[in-house]
C-alpha cells in the first residue's frame, strides 16, 4: 500500500506538519500562560498551577491548529522537494501530479485517525480535568463551579435551574418550576442534590404548591425528582469547556431535542466534528497547490505567507459563518460545512490553473 516514494514524500510531509504543529501549540500555550498569570492570588492559585494547567490544555490547542498546520507543513515540505527539483524528478519517473497527491494525503490519512481519536478522548479528558482543578483552586477548594447565571435545563414543562455543579456531580442550589400550560403550579428549591440508585435525590427542599384558592407550603429533608438527566449527562452540563467529545454532543442533543429545546448551537459544533478530517484534506489539497499550481514560480517565503492567510481566512470564514447560521435559522449542517465546501472549491481551482 506504501511504496518507497510514498514513505519518501509521506516522510517529509508528516515531519513538516508535526514541526508546525508543535510550534503553532507552543505559540498558543505561551499567550495562554500569560494571560492566565493574572489569575494567581485568587484562592490557592500559584505559578506551579498556572503552569501545569497551561500544560494539560495544549493537547486541545494542537487539535484547534492542527488543519492549519497541515496546510504550512504541508506547503513548507513541499516547497523545500520543489525547490531541490527532487518534484520535476518524481514526474520524470512517471509520477503525476495525482501520484503525488495521493502519496501525501496517504501519509496525512492515518495522522488524522490519531489527531481524531486524541480529540475525542484524551482532549475532554484533560481539559476538564484542568477546569475541575481550576476552580477547586480559585475557590480555594470550596468544590463546585460557580457560573455568572447558573445553568438551566428544560424537562417536559418544568425548568430547572442549578447554581453550581460539584466535581462528584453534586448539584447545589436547584430551583424547579413546574407548568401546566402557561400557569405556575409548583416552585421548589433545593440546597442540593445527589444521582443516587438511578434518580435524584435532593435534600433541603422548601416547596409551594400553587392553586387558584391558596398556596401551600411544604419543607422536605429528602425528596426524590423525577429528572431525565443523568450524571453521565450531568458532565455535559458541569463541563465548563466547550470541548465535549462526539458521543457526549450527541447524547445531549438527543436529550435536549426530547424536551423541546434547540439543539441548533450543539449540532453546529458536532458536524464540525464531522467535517474536521475533511477539512485536513482540503488543506492538503491548497498545500498541493502552491506546487503545482500559480504559486508555484514563487519563493519560499510566499508560499509560507500564502498558506498562512488561506489558513487564517478559514478560520475567520468559519467563525463568522457559524454564528451566522445560528442566528438566521440556516440547517447547522450548511454553517458547518459551507467553509470547507469553497475552499475545497478553491483548492480543485488553484490545482487547475496554470501559473
């Protein structure tokens, strides 16, 4: 399946891509780190810590960079074989351009089973794991994640609000207010609550329950809640990264559909999931184009430059498209995968167009 040249050209493809991605990943996690140095003082937050949870978050930083470092490496190993006319060899042993092509996306295609499968299991794992950490720090081992405005689900006609999300799962600070139609039938609020044998078991319950003649008061030491989410579920909910894995963002799109809440925001993020190998290729593809297509008669460090603005011009494409499609109603698939539809588009053009 690989031959001698595909081993050659894959050789210095994936060294290429792999130099840029560890550049690409340090560069970010050296502007996180001191961005993160104004944190220290807050509860038991100290260099050490800082520096430590910088380190657990560079994994996710080289998954987020990593099609773009596809795309310079990729520029940069071929571009150097270009220029050692080591290409115009290859043709003239009977190697096309589609030859050299496939020799790279070969190389590329098991970097992106490993770039995948540490997305989705080392990724949220260490980047959760350093939130957890964080906040435990920051409120100086108080153990739960407080947010400015709590996180609410929706269950048939109830709404549930929760304050904070221990690291166990606890819940502290739950308030519930359940509908009949649009009329308040039953508020209650409970100073937590514990996922135990299969249900919800909340402790410290004041409840009111609403009818047309009186409001009736009740306190419970213990009260079990009938709620569908369950502390698999719970993570999802107490992850304070948006980094989630591909089974959590289905699993609570499922959930959330089923109690008529829009899953528009989380399905944008799992189709991009999704289109993420994809778009590996496709940067391979623009790679391929500063080879043998109009970039070609240029130097070096214009083709590096080149391969950066295509690459920042997706980025920037992808970020305005995405949110644009949340807020007009447009199918997340379409905001997904409109970025890299057209610069798959461009890709096919610059290999077509002769210099």
């Amino acid at each position: 399946m690989y031959g001698i040249l595909d081993r050659y050209i894959g050789k210095n493809v994936a060294i290429a891509v792999c130099l840029v991605a560890i550049a690409l990943t340090l560069l970010s996690g050296i502007i996180h780190l001191i961005d993160a140095l104004r944190y220290i003082g807050r509860g038991e937050i100290d260099f050490w810590f800082i520096l430590k949870y910088v380190g657990y978050k560079l994994p996710g930083h080289c998954i987020v960079f990593f099609p773009v470092s596809v795309l310079i490496g990729g520029v940069v190993s071929l571009g150097l074989l270009a220029r050692n006319s080591e290409i115009v060899i290859l043709q003239s042993i009977g190697l096309s351009k589609i030859n050299i092509g496939v020799s790279c996306i070969k190389t590329l295609i098991p970097m992106i089973l490993v770039v995948t499968a540490i997305s989705e299991t080392v990724v949220p794992y260490l980047d959760r794991y350093a939130e957890e950490q964080y906040y435990q720090k920051a409120k100086a081992n108080d153990g739960f994640t407080i947010t400015s405005s709590g996180t609410w689900i929706k269950e048939g006609e109830s709404f549930i609000g929760i304050l904070a999300v221990s690291v166990n799962n606890v819940l502290n600070g739950v308030i519930r207010y359940d509908f009949e139609g649009t009329e308040l039938k039953r508020y209650a609020i409970a100073a937590s609550g514990q996922y135990i044998n299969n249900q919800w078991v909340m402790s410290n319950v004041d409840e009111q329950l609403i009818s047309d003649n009186k409001v009736e008061h009740n306190h419970y030491d213990n009260q079990v809640w009938s709620l569908n989410v369950n502390h698999k579920r719970m993570e999802v909910l107490s992850q304070v990264s948006s980094v989630l894995s591909f089974i959590q963002l289905k699993d609570y799109i499922k959930y959330i559909e089923q109690n008529g809440v829009d899953s528009s925001r989380y399905r944008l993020a799992l189709y991009n999931k999704v289109v993420n190998p994809v778009v590996m290729i496709v940067m391979m593809l623009l790679a391929l184009s500063t080879i043998f297509g109009p970039l070609r008669s240029m130097n070096m460090g214009t083709r590096v430059l080149s391969g950066i603005a295509l690459g920042f011009g997706y980025y920037v494409l992808n970020q305005i498209v995405g949110p644009f499609a949340l807020v007009y109603g447009v199918p997340p698939i379409i905001g997904a995968g409109f970025g890299t539809v057209l610069f798959a588009i461009l890709a096919v053009y610059l290999l077509n167009r002769k210099a």
